[in-house]
C-alpha cells in the first residue's frame, strides 16, 4: 500500500481513534490503519495484554522480536521482568493492563521515529482512555516523554506522580525505568523497588 505523507496519516489516526467506543474497535480500527510504515515490517499487531478493566496500565515504547512473534506485549526477557516487577506488589497479568506506545515492531528493535511516534499517539492516547485506569505506568524514558510531554530524562522523572488527562478525566501517572534498562543495568532494580511501592500506595488509596 501507498504511504500517506506523515500529517495526513497522523489526522486519519486521530480521526479513526475517536471513531473508537470500545477497546475491541480500537484493536480492529489499528489493525486495519495503513498510515504507518512500521506495519509493512512488522508481523503482527501487538495491541495489548492483561485485563482492561484493571486500575493499573503499564505501558512501554515499542514491541521487540518476542513480542512481534507473539502478537503480545512484553512477553520475552523484558516480559518476565516485568511480571517479577507486578509480583513484587502483589499484581499478575490479571491485575494489570499492559501496551506499548508503538503497536508494531520497528525493524531491527530500531527507536521509532519522532513521525512513527506521532502518527501512533492517537491510537495509545485513545486505548488509555477507554481502559480509564487509575494509575498509568510509564516504562522508560519514550513513553514517559511521549504521553506526558516531560522533557526531562527518567532518571528525573522517576518516581514522582504526574496529572495525566485520559480526555473524560485527570489520573495519576507514573514513569519508571523499562525493564529492558534493568537488564542492562541490575542496579536501577532498587530504584525500581522505591517506584513499585508508590504505585502499590496509590492503589491502596479507593
């Protein structure tokens, strides 16, 4: 299929996600969009994992090979890391609510683009507000910047609630480090653990 010039695919996103009144349409309405050149590449949708009706969605930046094979979010190293992260607290996959900025795999585990960024933001943006969780956990620094618009890096913004307006209302979102990161860098894991504790304070709170 033809590609559509970046601003015109990043309005028919908008456009289509508003069109969205259910997480089941959204999936549909994302697997069926054409404007970004990342699913010519990819294998698969990787749309989300978990229970949408959790109080907790955790979201990262892009699907890597694991998860590209799989069609779902976070299901290699960085998955079993994660679900240690959610045990750790008390949580599993059926108390939590897991996706990605980005719904396909860029090729190579390359970063997305600043234009493959923004032409899939509707569709994320649109996916937490139906989901409505109360906490929104940002892993590592490109979810972190992308939904909240920080400019600082993770290391700063680790740890600290920010207001996130889902459009129907404001809630608490939180970034912390991806767990990709702590496989590389084992000691962020205490960092983590600080985190992990906010977010179990928050959800301790009706």
């Amino acid at each position: 299929f033809a590609a559509q010039p970046p601003d015109q695919a990043v309005m028919a996103a908008r456009e289509m996600a508003r069109g969205a009144a259910t997480l089941e349409e959204l999936r549909a309405i994302v697997d069926a969009f054409d404007g970004c050149p990342l699913k010519r590449t990819a294998t698969r949708l990787v749309f989300a994992d978990g229970n949408p009706a959790a109080r907790v969605m955790f979201v990262g930046e892009a699907p890597g090979r694991d998860e590209d094979a799989q069609g779902i979010p976070f299901v290699g190293r960085s998955g079993r890391l994660l679900d240690l992260m959610m045990a750790a607290i008390g949580l599993d996959r059926t108390q939590a609510y897991i996706a990605n900025v980005i719904p396909w795999r860029p090729p190579g585990n390359r970063t997305p683009t600043p234009q493959e960024t923004a032409i899939c933001l509707p569709f994320i943006r649109r996916q937490i507000e139906l989901a409505d969780p109360d906490i929104l956990v940002c892993l590592g620094n490109p979810s972190a910047q992308t939904l909240l618009g920080v400019t600082e890096g993770i290391t700063k913004t680790r740890g600290r609630f920010f207001p996130y307006d889902t459009g129907t209302r404001t809630i608490k979102a939180i970034p912390t480090f991806h767990p990709a990161y702590l496989l590389r860098t084992p000691l962020g894991k205490r960092l983590v653990w600080r985190d992990l504790l906010e977010i179990e304070a928050a959800l301790a709170t009706p």
